[in-house]
C-alpha cells in the first residue's frame, strides 16, 4: 500500500490526496497532480519514503499595454 501526499502552495503543511497499492502507479499518481496548486508531493510505503518531488512555480506573463 502507497499514500500520496501533497502540499499547496499557500499552505505549509502536507495534506493526504489517495491511496494505492502498485508501486509502477506512483509516477502517474504525482503527475496527475495541479503544479498549478501544489508545490511538493510525497509517496510513501510501510518502508518510507519511496518517491519526493518538488514542482517548479509556474510562470504567468502579464500583459502589457
């Protein structure tokens, strides 16, 4: 069995997102993952920490007139 976990952006804690339980699922599981809204996510087993990732902040441009 494999939780993911996520933390936002805005918050400074991680929050829990799902369960699994195939180990080949967990670069599906983070990838499904808003970058947009999360900052970092974390797959952990009874083991530990089996997958970190950290997402870069995405850009936005601003329009100028």
């Amino acid at each position: 069995m494999y939780n993911l976990y996520a933390k936002k952006r805005e918050k400074p804690s991680f929050e829990y997102i799902t369960t699994f339980y195939n180990i080949e699922q967990k670069y599906s599981m983070v990838d499904s993952l808003d970058e947009s809204i999360y900052q970092e996510a974390i797959v952990v087993s009874k083991e530990g920490c089996e997958l970190y990732v950290e997402f870069q902040k995405p850009k936005v441009r601003k329009k100028v007139m």
